[in-house]
C-alpha cells in the first residue's frame, strides 16, 4: 500500500492485515492543562515510510481469525477547554454569544477500538491525561489492553514517533504478543478510531462550556462511556472508513 494512497484498493489490503463488537472503555486519567479548542488530531512530522511494515507485518486477516489474533486500532487525540462551535437554535435577529476560556489547558486521549477474532465483538478502550502523551504511557495502555483480552495482538496505528518508540520499547523487552500494520503516513479516513474523536468533538461536545479541566475530563469520558456502548455506532465508524466487519 502506497503511503500516499487511500482508495478502495487500499482499504482492501489494508483491512487484509486486520477485524469486531461492543465497548469497554477505560477512564483513566487527570485534568490539568491545555491548548486551543476544535478539532484536534492532526499531527505533523510524521515519516513518510511505506504503509504497511516490512519485517513487522501483521498476519493477514484469515491468519489473525485462524490463530486467535485480536486487531487494535488506535489513535490519540486532544481537547481543549474552549469549545468546538456548532450551529445552534437562537431566537431569530439574536446571534448567540458563547463565552469561552482564555486559557490553553489541554487534555490528550488514546483510544483504541479492539476487534475479536470471529469480528463478532467491538471494544473501546481509552486513557485522558492532563499532558502529551508519551511512548512509555502507549507501551503500558498497549500491555493493558493485552492483558485485558488475553491474547495476542495486531495493532493498527500510523506511523506517529510516539508510536514508533512505544513499539521499540515493547519489543526490547521481548514481547512475544504483538505485531504491528502500520497505516500509510497520514490517513486518518482509514482508521475508524478518527470517528471516535469526531464524534465526540462535534456531536457530543459541540458547543459545551466546561467549567474547568476537570468538569472537561468527565464530559470526554462521559461521551467515551456512551460511545463505548453502542455497537452500532462503532460499526458506523468502520463504514465511514470503508472497511467491512
């Protein structure tokens, strides 16, 4: 798969390397410090290797269903304490005012939507911190995943730095559980973990007002909790990415 590439061809061999059902996600985290609101995610700087790794690939998919591999796809994402700001309903000639922070406190998520073997059982996962995420916070949220499904893993996720330690990291201290598709350079429409952070920013989040870093953690993990529970949601968002359970 080209790194620049992100057709139905790539879908397709792409979602060859990875699998599905409902939610369990994870809350485990402060609330202390931020940047700006919106739409949080892209990040840049990221390498330009080939999409998919050589000497680390993931089994293909009938080999993950056959050998008991469960599939991970995961990304981070942030969120500020001013607010995403969406139409809203208003009396007519009154243009709404939304008064919002001033300061730059933040909060960093990882999320991870975890497939079974069979592709009949979708999990969320995800951690909140109240600074940058780091390799080391990536390594231990991936062994607790692990150690949470009790099998082996193939974990989906682009080529970030962090990513690229933690992987190093967990493979220096002789992991035997884990293998990894890395997605081309840049390609969020591909992974279906972007749908978690768009849902949440804009649906549920669109225009809220928190009150302070910790009154934003509970909203974040609220709308998690809620995103986590509804399989059909997280089924949408494998549809939107144009890749079939």
């Amino acid at each position: 798969m080209d790194a620049g590439s992100s057709g139905p061809g790539d879908r397709a061999s792409l979602w060859g390397a990875v699998s599905s059902r409902t939610c369990l996600a994870h809350p485990a985290g402060d609330g202390l410090e931020s940047p700006e609101a919106g739409a949080a995610g892209s990040r840049t700087g990221r390498g330009s290797d080939p999409a998919m790794a050589r000497g680390g690939v993931a089994p293909g998919e009938k080999n993950a269903h056959d050998q008991g591999w469960s599939i991970v796809l995961m990304d981070e994402s942030g969120f500020m304490l001013q607010p995403v700001v969406r139409r809203t309903w208003a009396p007519k000639g009154e243009t709404p005012i939304q008064y919002s922070w001033d300061r730059h406190d933040r909060l960093s998520t990882m999320a991870a939507i975890t497939l079974s073997p069979q592709r009949r059982r979708l999990r969320l996962y995800f951690q909140i911190r109240d600074r940058n995420i780091t390799s080391r916070e990536v390594m231990r949220f991936l062994q607790w995943i692990h150690r949470h499904l009790r099998r082996k893993l193939i974990v989906v996720m682009d080529r970030y730095s962090v990513h690229r330690k933690a992987v190093r990291l967990l493979q220096e201290a002789g992991v035997e559980w884990l293998e990894v598709a890395w997605l081309p350079s840049y390609a969020p429409e591909l992974n279906p973990v972007e749908m978690v952070w768009n849902h949440t920013k804009y649906a549920d989040l669109a225009n809220f007002l928190p009150e302070d870093i910790h009154d934003l953690q509970q909203a974040v993990s609220a709308s998690l909790e809620r995103t986590g529970d509804e399989e059909h949601l997280l089924r949408s968002f494998f549809q939107y990415a144009g890749l079939e359970l």
